[in-house]
C-alpha cells in the first residue's frame, strides 16, 4: 500500500507540475521571430533585400539627389497623404531603376575585376547628382 501511495503522489505531483507550467506559459509572451517583411515590386534590388538595407538604400538616394520619397514614389490611391511604394506610376521610379542598372554596370565593369571581397564603389548617385535632383552637365572642350 505505501508503494501505491508514493507512486500515486510523484503522477499528483508530475501533473500539477504540467498543469502549472502550462497555465503559465499561456500569459508568458512568445518569442516567435518577428515576420519578416517581404516587398512586392524589388526590380533591381534582390527579392531578399531586408527592410534595414533597403531603408539605407533610398536614404542613400535621399541625400543622394537631395530629394524625399515623393520624387520617385507615387501617392497612395486610398491616401494621398501615405506613399504607394510598390507602384510603378512615377517615371522617376524608372529612371532611377535605370541610373542603379547603369552604376552597378560601371563599378562592375571597370572597379571589381576580381573577387567581390572588399568591393569598392567607385561611383553612386552622389557622383553625378551631388545632391541635386537632375545632375549639372558640363561639356568638355576638345
């Protein structure tokens, strides 16, 4: 009868355990990984770009051509005071699309010969733009 009793009072003591490490795991917050943000319109960007390098990037284009987000990107059809950032209606959007495509060509082609360790930029939108929205043209002389 005294084995029964021990037995019967560990299985009491193991479930009430349970039961009290499950009620409190109820009002303990999880720590599940924040969902990470995926962007729908990344043309040039890679599809993996992250909401921290992608926010470097168009501050890099803020000081860049000394310009706001309104340049490039369209306003919200529901709220025209909020951006639509993965529309396509501003032409700036493509413009810009196009100077990323044409930069990275350039430092490719003539500034990362070898392996992409220790890339340098050579050029960026601060190389024309300096912090002007349209880049100033100069004609050389011959």
């Amino acid at each position: 009868m005294k084995k029964f009793y021990f037995k019967y009072r560990k299985i009491s003591l193991v479930t009430a355990v349970l039961a009290t490490a499950m009620t409190l795991s109820a009002f303990i917050p999880s720590q599940e990984k924040p969902k990470e943000e995926k962007f729908s319109n990344l043309k040039v960007l890679p599809k993996n770009t992250t909401p921290e390098q992608l926010k470097e990037v168009m501050h890099d284009f803020n000081a860049s051509l000394g310009v706001k987000c309104g340049f490039c990107h369209a306003p919200s059809k529901d709220d025209p005071k909020k951006m639509d950032f993965a529309s396509d209606e501003n032409n700036h959007k493509s413009i810009a699309r196009d100077m990323m495509k044409m930069t990275a060509k350039i430092n490719k082609k003539y500034f990362h010969k070898g392996s992409k360790e220790g890339e340098i930029k050579a050029i960026s939108c601060k190389t024309c733009h300096n912090g002007q929205k349209h880049p100033e043209m100069k004609i050389a002389s011959l």
